[in-house]
C-alpha cells in the first residue's frame, strides 16, 4: 500500500523546525518513514514515534515502518519495547534486505538490555538472511564486538564419526605368556559409530582492562553404536560398555601487563570421568598458557600443567600427571597457516600401566585456496611412550610408537547462522613391543565448526 499519510504540522516541523500548528499536512508512507528515520538520526525519538505509529495504525504489516520504531525505541531507552518491534519487523519481513535489517535492530535492542547471549544469536541470523557481503561483514564484525562484552560464553560441540574399531582394540588379540599363546576373545577391533556432544559454558567477572576472573563448566560425552552386522561382537557386550563421559568444573584468570604484552592464563579444574557408565576416576589439574605474538604475524602459546587423578577401579591407578607444550603457527602467503606443535609429560603412579614418559610432536598445514568448495587442513602427528617398569610375564617394559595421520575439509560456503560443516579424515597406527598394545583406526568424523 502506498496511500497518502495524513500528520500533523505538529510532527512534520519538529523536524523542519517550523513552529506547532494544529493544522494537518499529507505525505505519502515513503515520505514519512523518511521523515522518521531523520528524526531518529537528529535526536528526536520521540517525534518519530508519533510518525511510526501512524504508518503502523495505517498498515500493520508494514515491517519497514516497525523496524524504524524499534530504533526510535532503542534510541528513548526503551528496549524491551525496541526488541518487540523488531520482532514484529521480523515477522512481517518479505525481503532478504528488511530480514536482516529486524534481525540486526533486534540484536541492537537485547545486547543495549544486557542480553548479549540472546543478541549473539540474532547477529548469527543477521549474517545468514544477509543480502550481500557487506552486510554480511557487518554482521560478523558486530558479533565480535558483543562476544567481547558479553561475560557469558557457550560452545556446543557434536560429532559423527564412523569407525572399524570404536573399542581401540589390539590388533593381534594374542599374548605370549613363559612360551604359552593366550588369546582374549574379547580384545577385537569393534566398527560402528561414535557420537561426541558436548558444552562449555564460562562466566567472566571482575574484568578489568588487562585482566578477568573466569569460572567454566565443560561436560563432554562420548557414546557408540556398535554395527549390528559385526559378527565379532562377543556375547554380552552392549553399546554402553564404550561410553565416555567428562564433567569438569574450573575457576582461573587471564591476565596481561599492557597492550602488547603476553597473554596469561591459569586455571585450576575438578573433573569427574565416567566409562561404560561407572565413576572412572576423579581429576584435579592446575594449568598455566601464555600467548605472545611474535614479528611477522606468528604467534606462540606454551603451557604447562600439574594434575592428580584418584582411580575408582584401581587405587594403584592414582597418581600425577605433569605436562609442558608448545605451538607455534605461522600465517604464510596466499592465506596459508602452518603450526608446528610439541609436549612432553610424565605421569607416576603405583602402576606398570600407568608410569610413563610421553613425547608427541605435530605439524598442520592450512590451505588458504579452497580445494573443491573447502578450506583444507592436513596434519601429522607422532607420540612416543616409554613406560618405567615390566609388567608381569614380560622381559621388558613397554614402548609405544604411534602416529596420525588426518586430513579435514571445511565448507564454508554451505554455512547455516555461521556454523559450516567439516568433514575429517583420520588414520591411526600405534607399534608397540607388546602385541597387546597394538592398535590401527581408520576412521570418518562429521561435525561443524563456527566461522566467526
């Protein structure tokens, strides 16, 4: 509709600064929503809402004119009534151009009422309806602008990865104890399919310009799904015999001496873990990370850790964990990203399975031309387990050698509220002087990754 709108002198010369008059003037809608809009822009909110309130009485479909009353709201202070209006934009909303242009003035309307999490969703609608790339950049930029502000922070995790051996079984089953040939049955690689979930959820307080306190809560759960064709299942074994769960509370502060310095962090985390649905053990880890950027545009971050883990199914199994480590990633020409990464720990108990030395090295290689559609990552990584002690019936201790090998592709272009599928590709060998000890995965894993 664009019939002529009928207003008031009144509100016509708040803008024009003509003086107050009883009398009436005649603008079509076009005119007037560009009269309201100037009132917004000169700090007259107030004589806008007169003109938006006519044009919504005249049509309320009019997602235009409900838009541009959600900015006069948010511009009088009156956000919950601007998140409402915005809203009704929305509704109402036939173009790709005015969806975008509800969605940013409803995220504008709950990030100014303290509801960032809430305005972080919208600015991800924003970005998905967006009619063109500028748009679109705007709304990535204005995330990241409310991300930084709001103290609350939440990531979901979820993941499908089809395997042919979801149990890390051996790959030889047999074990030769004083010259005899043991074989467990049960000790065989088991194909089927992983299902990972998971949440973090973190709260910042007393954020001041180079620090913040933080508490965070991560749960993370894996469950499988044997094949039902798999004729090497053995008799009794159900899908919840593999099932992994980690519950971890934590309370740390990040923190830096300028603007520039190195960025530091330590956290101190009690967790709780849970396999084949019995109480695993119980975890307690002190963490130390520091990010510094070096010249050239590449960054390092080390770290260190000391934890003490209290086994439920053996109470020889308990003892410390200590750990130092380093990545360094390297933005190179064309969009391309290398990192290298290292780490060493030791962990001590009163156990032959348990005290080792443990070295694992890494690199990754990020291509910054899509291959088919997909930003890819290659990465290699080794581990070396040197283990203190002789476990019973055996000449020497235990020494493993592994390495993987994986390769993921991320569609950006099929993203959906800034979320892209990524599929990985992942292969796994592990050389041991004990058979036992041997295991290879090949395996599949789809999931998706935030881009912004």
């Amino acid at each position: 509709m664009n019939r002529a709108l009928v207003l008031s002198v009144a509100v016509v010369g708040a803008f024009y600064a003509q003086a107050p008059s009883t009398a009436q003037t005649v603008v079509k809608p076009d005119e007037a929503r560009v009269l309201a809009s100037r009132l917004i822009n000169s700090g007259q909110p107030g004589a806008a809402l007169s003109v938006l309130d006519a044009l919504i009485e005249r049509d309320g479909a009019d997602a235009q004119s409900h838009i541009l009353k959600a900015h006069a709201l948010r511009a009088a202070g009156d956000y919950k009534e601007a998140h409402a209006s915005a809203r009704e934009g929305w509704k109402h909303a036939d173009t790709p151009e005015f969806k975008y242009h509800a969605a940013i003035a409803t995220a504008q309307a709950l990030s100014k009422d303290n509801k960032k999490s809430r305005a972080q969703l919208w600015l991800r609608r924003a970005a998905h309806v967006a009619p063109n790339d500028h748009a679109r950049a705007r709304a990535i930029r204005d995330h990241s602008f409310v991300r930084k502000t709001n103290p609350w922070s939440v990531r979901f995790k979820f993941g499908i990865s089809p395997s042919d051996n979801v149990n890390n079984a051996p790959r030889d089953n047999s074990v030769i104890l004083g010259g005899l040939v043991f074989v467990d049955e049960a000790a065989v690689p088991l194909s089927g399919i992983e299902i990972t979930s998971g949440v973090d959820l973190r709260y910042n307080f007393s954020i001041k310009a180079q620090s913040q306190n933080f508490a965070s809560f991560e749960f993370d759960q894996k469950n499988v799904v044997l094949t039902e064709e798999d004729a090497n299942i053995p008799a009794g074994v159900e899908d919840s015999d593999f099932a992994f769960t980690r519950a971890q509370a934590s309370i740390g502060r990040d923190f830096q001496s300028g603007p520039n310095a190195p960025k530091h962090t330590v956290k101190l985390s009690f967790g709780r873990v849970w396999y084949g649905r019995d109480h695993l053990s119980d975890e307690t880890t002190l963490r130390y990370r520091q990010s510094r950027v070096l010249q050239g545009k590449s960054r390092l971050i080390w770290h260190g850790s000391v934890g003490y883990a209290d086994r439920q199914d053996s109470e020889t199994r308990s003892g410390f964990t200590t750990g130092v480590g380093a990545t360094w990633i390297k933005p190179l020409a064309r969009g391309d990203y290398l990192s290298l990464n290292a780490s060493l720990s030791r962990s001590e108990a009163d156990s032959a399975f348990v005290t080792h030395t443990g070295l694992r090295v890494g690199a990754s290689y990020t291509l910054g031309k899509p291959i088919m559609g997909a930003t890819a990552t290659f990465s290699a990584s080794g581990v070396i387990r040197r283990y203190d002690d002789t476990l019973f019936g055996f000449d020497e201790a235990r020494d493993d050698e592994g390495v993987t090998l994986s390769t993921s592709l991320l569609f950006k272009d099929f993203d959906t509220h800034g979320f892209a599928p990524k599929v990985s590709f992942t292969a796994e060998r592990t050389n041991s002087n004990i058979s036992r000890y041997e295991t290879q995965n090949f395996g599949v894993s789809i999931g998706f990754q935030s881009l912004f």
